[in-house]
C-alpha cells in the first residue's frame, strides 16, 4: 500500500496512468482535504491531490482502479465526489435570434449560507447584547436568551454539528469537530445552570469580561458564547466562500470568452451552427464586433482584431489573407473568411484555461507543509483543550474557569486559514496573470521566480520580430528613392527569398503597388534580375555593378555590413543606382524590457546562433553587455549554455519561442515561453507569456514573486495567529466568543489579503 509521504508515480512515470478530476463535496478545512487525499492515495498505484479552495481532486490512477472506486473512497472518507458536469452544447439558435447573454451560475452552496447567517445574525444578535451589556438584562432575561441561542446553536450550526458527527464515525476530527464541541458544550452547561442550578432564577446578573472570569458554575451561562461563535464562525464561512468564488472568477472569465454560435459556409451558403459543431477544415464568415468561433487561418478579408482579451495588449492586431487568428479574439474591422485549424480543446484559449485550472489544482511544497500540519492539529488542540480542563481544575478547582478557558482553546485553533492561505493566493495569482496573457504552469513556478538571477534571451522571435525588414535605403547621386524602391520591390517580388521578401514588402509599404516584372531570372549566388518599366535592373551582388558605386554610397553598404544588416546593391541599365539593407529588426519593447528585467536583479544575457556581429549589434541596441553575448551557438547547443551558466552556481531563467529552445526551457530552473511561439516551445516552458511582447516576461516574474510573497505572508499570519492565540486561549486570556471571532476572521483576513493581487498591474 501507498501512503500519503511515499514516493508518487504520475503519467508522466506511468503512461497507463489515467488522469480524472473529482468534485469533492463536504469539506470544510485543510484537514478535510488532507484526510480525502491520503486515503485515496492508499489506493495501489494512485496518485491523488486534493485542493481544498478550489473543491477539486486531481488524480491518476492505473486501469485496474475504475473511477467509481474514487469515488466510493472519497464516500467511504465521509464526504461527497463526482465528476464536473461536460457543457451542454449551445442550442442552435432560430434564423434571426439574437446571441443570449451568458448568465452567471447560480451557487446553491453560497445561497444557503447567507441564510443561514442572516437568521443566526439576527438571533443571536440580542443574546450577545444582552450577555455584555447588564445594564439591559431584565428579570427573565436569560430565558429570552435561551429561546434566541437555541434556533442558532441547533440550525445555524447544523453544518458543523453534521460534519463533526460523520467524521467522528470515520475516527477523524477536523474544524467542525472544534467547533461543535466548543458550541454544544457551552449550550449544554447554560442547560444544566438554567435548569439545575441557579441560572434560571429571576433577578439572575451576567457580568461580561475579555478573560475567564471565577463565578459560581451553577449560576454561570454561556448562551451568548454558543450563539456568538456560531454566528461569527458563519460570517467567516459565508465570506470565505465569496471571496474564493471572487477568486476564481478570472478563470471562469477565461473559460467562458469564447463565442457560443459560428456562420459556417456550406456550399457557399452561411449556417449559423454551434460552435462545437465546428470541424477543422470548415470556413467560416465573422462580420465587425463579433467574436472569432475558434483558432484559425484568414482566406478572405482584412480587419483589425482585439485580442485584449487573451493577451491584456489594448492595441488591435492588423491580420489579412493568410494570418493567424485565435478563437475568442473580437474582429474590430472588416468582414473576415476565416477556415478553422483548431477545435474544440485544441485551441488556444482552451488550452490557456486548463494551463490555469491545471496550476490552481497543484499545491506549492509549503502547502503540503501546511497540509501535513493541518491533520494533526486538530487531534493535538483535542488534547490541548482537555489538558487545560484538567490543569485549571487541578490549579484552581474552579470548575467555570477551568470551562471557559477549554471551550477558547477548541474555539480559536480551527486551522481555516492555514487551509486558505497557499490556495487562495494561487487562484488568484494566476487567475490575474490569464487576464494579463501569463500563464503560470504550476505552484512550484513561484519559487523558481524567486531564486532566478539570470535571464538568457533568445535573439530571433524573442528579442527580435523573427523576420528579416527593410532597414536603410542609400541612393547615388540623382537616383529617386521611390524609383529605386519600386523598381527593386518590383524584381524582388518574384523571388521567395527572405531578403528578397523584406526587401518587397518595405518597397510596397513605402510607395504602394509594384510595377510588373519581364524576363525574370534568378542567378545562384549572385542575386536577381529582370526587366521593369523599361529598364534592366539587378539586385543582389553583382561585382561589375557593384564596382562602381560612389564612394559615400559603398561606404553606407560596407557601414551596414559591419553592424550585421544584409546589403545588396541595385542597378538598373548597367549602372549603380544605390543600396538597400535589410535585417531581422529589434522588437520596439525589447530594449525597456532589458531594463525591468535588470530592475528585478536579473542579469539578461543575448543567446543566439547568429555570427558575433550581428549579436553584437542587437545586444547594443537593446541594453545587454557586450561580455554578456553568447553567439554563434547550434541549436543542440542552446541546452549546453543553460547548464555551463548553472555550472557556474547561477539560477537561470530562459526566453524562448522556437523548436530548438524548448530543451534549453525544460533544462533552465525557469522556461518562460512566448506564446507567439511553436507548441514545443510553450509545453516545455514554465511561465507562457501569450503575446509577443519581451516586456511581459518582466511582468510574469514579479507577479509570480508577488504572488508567492502573499502566500508566505498568508502562512506567516495563520501560523502566527494560532501559535499567539492557543496560549492566551488556555492562559484564560480570552473569552471565546473573541476566540470565535477572531478564528472566524483570521480566515477572511487570509482571503482578503489574497484577493488584493486582482489590482497588480
């Protein structure tokens, strides 16, 4: 059998592994959680984590063990497990109908808890005055209390008393067992005072006091402690359970961008169909201010797109016959045919949601740590709460204070908080970073964020745009620049060179269409030449051409190749006309990207396969130190360079897009990939960054290291306030109606203080 600390297989060491995720019902602390996980783990060749914010259960599991059987487990643990629910499929909307707006769903669990905190709120309200406040306790007034605790402690906390009572028959003690022991023994002592002893007298005062306090035990209630705690306690549930749900609202966000219905061409007719009756091949028409259906290729058409949705860029992304588009993305512009490339859970944006949902399921090492706490503590404040019975009754012989100060110690050690504390703060880190265009592939990340201190930047697609530009443009005497352009985009425009591509497209983009070409010929090793509007023109390295370029003009092209740029000389009729450079251009944001990334203690490094030149010229341009250029590198060779940097006694974070970075992802302590980038490259990456952008790999680090530092200031908090708080509670410092308050608090504090990394920006 396994057990919870074992060594743990997953698929990735067993490919017959299955992974299924169970929705866990009736937990209501990280012990709970933590008893689910380590009886399923027991299962042979299971491997089973158990999230207690999100309510989830991931586990793999071999084929010989049937879903069914987890579920049974989990039953047999004491509390509930089924599969999520699939989608429904859109229903096809009638001819003409508008989209229906996507409703919020409803959550049955939360409804019934502010009801339940509103009647025990507005009841135990009065008993808890009354307790305090003895200049309005009246003759009577204690009956009036019990008539009010009552509904409270009985109904109110039903929840805890169920659970207290369906684990005690699986041998376990969780929170609910602090609580409604702590709950129904100070119901039951104001019982036997009320009637059995003196309490019920008329004429009977109540003083109130922060600590135990020595009275006679007969004449002694606790009505306002039963109810208060409680109340307290359901406020501190009702608002915990809000701001989770709050928590996961980005994801559910993400989840539910995409569009619900598609007009698909069929025989060149439009149908409006459901999205998920989409298949890869069909073509589709998105017409201004609709949603993309799902990721594809435009064939007709050119508009603006708004992908602020999946990449946080403002800025709408110009896309024609040809571009990419993701599904999600809102078509700002014109009318687009788009043929659809990827369906269903192969798109991007379902991707990115399971890449969240997955790192919202993981658990961090300190919340194991946590966890490991969590299902001992509540057996061991069992203990503490009946050895400080037993030493008060000993020291004192005061049986009331002896009670007060046992039922504080039960009432404020619940570890809720210390539950709350990794998981709350993870939902939400992550759940910022999806609506910011960061992934966060799993909670390990966040410590690897910490520890980085270099940063290797691949050139081409990472710091560069990855495909070469039209850069300078230098004329011989009396030569027109747009003659020379138009007549050398016109001849280039015939080849499929990637020079003559850049060249092509800077011509068309600087004085529009481009003339037709005769006689077109393509001369290895040497360039292109051809006969527009008249002239015989060459471009490329044509030695008697080039031979007699003024000297200013062949100065430029000499100037540009030493800085790495491709120069190629054009002529037309026999004679030099000028030079034209092209280059792989330095993306406009990667130089302020160098700089946050410095700012952030990170020394960033230029990785390229490119000649030491060219490297160098990019390194300048962005910031990087020219020591700080490794060039010339293959790219078997990129996971080697990792490891000498790591050799050296670095942690190293690597940038890349490419096949041939993604070894030197997975090798590196942190892999951030662009999701501009291949597959390869974004499965073996730690953090994807969604777009393009070098600056979001700054953003990525410091919001992971924002997010870890509030779970470690979570932790501090929750170990801190029950290592504080047990002490006083079993001192007699504390009343435990404020131990019920605090404790209830302690939770809402931790989810509170999560919760503020929604505003990173």
């Amino acid at each position: 059998m396994n057990t919870s600390t074992a060594p743990r297989t997953s698929p990735a060491d067993r490919p017959d592994l299955t992974e299924v995720e169970l929705l866990i019902g009736g937990m209501t602390c990280a012990s709970c959680a933590a008893r689910v996980e380590k009886k399923l783990n027991r299962m042979d060749g299971v491997t089973a984590t158990v999230n207690f914010a999100t309510g989830k259960a991931r586990i793999a599991h071999p084929p010989e063990v049937s879903v069914d059987d987890l579920i049974a487990t989990v039953v047999r643990t004491g509390y509930t497990a089924e599969e999520p629910p699939r989608p429904e499929p859109a229903p096809e909307p009638e001819a003409g109908a508008e989209p229906a707006e996507r409703q919020t769903p409803p959550d049955p669990e939360l409804d019934s808890l502010r009801r339940r905190l509103i009647v025990s709120a507005v009841l135990a309200a009065p008993v808890v005055l009354l307790a305090m406040v003895p200049a309005l306790q009246f003759d009577h007034w204690q009956w009036l209390s019990l008539t009010l605790a009552a509904p409270v402690v009985v109904w109110g906390g039903l929840p805890f008393h169920r659970a207290a009572l369906t684990n005690a028959r699986h041998g376990a003690a969780t929170m609910d067992t602090l609580v409604s022991i702590g709950t129904l023994a100070a119901f039951g002592w104001s019982l036997w005072a009320l009637f059995l002893g003196h309490a019920g007298m008329p004429g009977m005062r109540h003083e109130f006091s922060l600590a135990v306090s020595r009275t006679d035990a007969s004449s002694t209630i606790y009505l306002e402690v039963a109810a208060g705690v409680v109340a307290f306690i359901l406020l501190g549930r009702f608002l915990e359970a809000r701001s989770k749900r709050r928590a996961g609202a980005a994801l559910r966000a993400l989840m539910e961008l995409g569009a619900k219905d598609v007009a698909v061409l069929r025989d060149g007719v439009e149908t409006r169909v459901p999205v998920s009756a989409l298949a890869v091949g069909d073509r589709f028409v998105v017409r201004p201010g609709e949603k993309i259906a799902t990721d594809g290729t435009v064939v007709e058409g050119t508009s603006a797109v708004d992908v602020s949705m999946l990449t946080g860029e403002s800025v709408p992304v110009d896309v024609g016959v040809g571009d990419p588009v993701t599904g999600a993305t809102v078509n700002a512009g014109g009318r687009l045919v788009v043929e659809a490339t990827r369906v269903g859970a192969d798109t991007r944006l379902a991707r990115m949601a399971q890449l969240v949902e997955d790192a919202q399921n993981g658990k961090a090492e300190v919340q194991r740590l946590a966890d490991r706490i969590s299902a001992v503590f509540v057996p061991v404040v069992l203990v503490i709460a009946l050895g400080t019975l037993l030493a008060w009754l000993f020291a004192t012989g005061d049986a009331t204070a002896a009670f007060t100060a046992a039922v504080a110690v039960l009432i404020i050690a619940c570890p809720c908080a210390l539950g709350l504390a990794t998981p709350t703060a993870l939902m939400v880190g992550t759940g910022r970073g999806a609506q910011l265009g960061i992934l966060i592939k799993g909670p390990e990340v966040l410590e690897s964020t910490r520890r980085v201190d270099t940063v290797v930047l691949d050139k081409t697609g990472t710091v560069t745009t990855g495909r070469m530009t039209l850069q300078e443009v230098h004329t011989a005497e009396g030569t027109d620049e747009k003659q020379l352009l138009r007549l050398a985009g016109a001849l280039e425009h015939a080849s499929e060179h990637p020079v003559a591509k850049a060249i092509a497209a800077g011509a068309e983009e600087r004085v529009g269409p481009l003339p037709p070409v005769e006689h077109f010929e393509n001369v290895p090793g040497r360039g292109v030449r051809g006969r527009v509007e008249g002239h015989d023109v060459t471009v490329g390295r044509f030695e008697d051409v080039a031979a007699g370029l003024p000297e200013e003009v062949d100065r430029a092209r000499r100037e540009a190749e030493r800085e790495g740029r491709t120069a190629v000389v054009v002529g037309w009729d026999g004679a030099p006309r000028g030079v034209v450079a092209v280059a792989d251009a330095v993306k406009e944001t990667s130089a302020e990207a160098v700089r946050e990334l410095r700012a952030l203690g990170l020394r960033p490094m230029l990785l390229t396969g490119d000649n030491r030149t060219v490297a160098e010229t990019v390194a300048r341009a962005v910031g990087i130190d020219p020591q700080d250029v490794i060039a010339e590198v293959l790219p078997q060779d990129k996971v080697d360079v990792v490891r000498r940097l790591q050799a050296e006694g670095r942690s190293v974070a690597m940038v890349g897009d490419g096949v041939n970075d993604a070894a030197a992802l997975a090798t590196a302590d942190l892999g951030l990939a662009m999701g501009t980038g291949t597959d390869a490259a974004i499965e073996a990456g730690d953090l994807t960054l969604v777009r393009g952008d070098l600056r979001v790999a700054a953003d990525a680090i410091r919001l992971s290291r924002r997010t870890l530092a509030t779970i470690k200031g979570n932790l501090v908090w929750a170990f801190g306030y029950n290592v504080a708080a047990l002490p006083l509670a079993a001192a007699g410092l504390l009343n435990p109606m404020i131990a019920g308050a605090a404790m209830a608090f302690s939770s809402v504090f931790v989810v509170t203080n999560s919760l503020r990394l929604r505003t990173f920006r």
